[in-house]
C-alpha cells in the first residue's frame, strides 16, 4: 500500500548539489494525507508564493553553478 503526504514548506534553508543530485534543505509540515479513494493519489507538495519564488531562484543558482563546471562539450 502506497503512503501519500501532504508537506506543507515553511522555509528554505540552504540547497546544495552533489553526485548528480539536488538537496534542499527545509522546514516543514509532514502529515499524512487522508485517502481518497483512488489508487492514484500523491503526495501534495504546498508552497506559499514567496517560497515558491525563493525555490526557483535558489533552483536556478544550483542548475547555473552546475553548468559552470560542465565542459563547454557537454553544455
């Protein structure tokens, strides 16, 4: 049986990368998510605005500083 999540995100803290992935760290609210009835319900990510904008601009220096050390080759 799939467990489903409701994350709430209440601040970033940093991001990083390493290996290939992208690590945010955050604060927030984890609570399991009441069943609906189907087999395909997921996990809801929620946001407010400004985290939402925090997480693109944190996003975009991560993807950018990843891209500084990709040989021009692989760009």
């Amino acid at each position: 049986m799939k467990k489903s999540w409701r994350i709430e995100v209440q601040r970033f803290m940093r991001m990083s990368h390493a290996k290939g992935l992208i690590e945010a760290e955050v604060d927030a609210i984890v609570l399991p998510l009441a069943s609906r009835g189907d087999a395909t319900s997921s996990t809801v990510l929620s946001l407010s605005e400004d985290n939402a904008r925090v997480l693109q601009l944190l996003l975009k220096a991560q993807l950018a500083e990843l891209d500084k050390r990709k040989a021009r080759s692989q760009r």
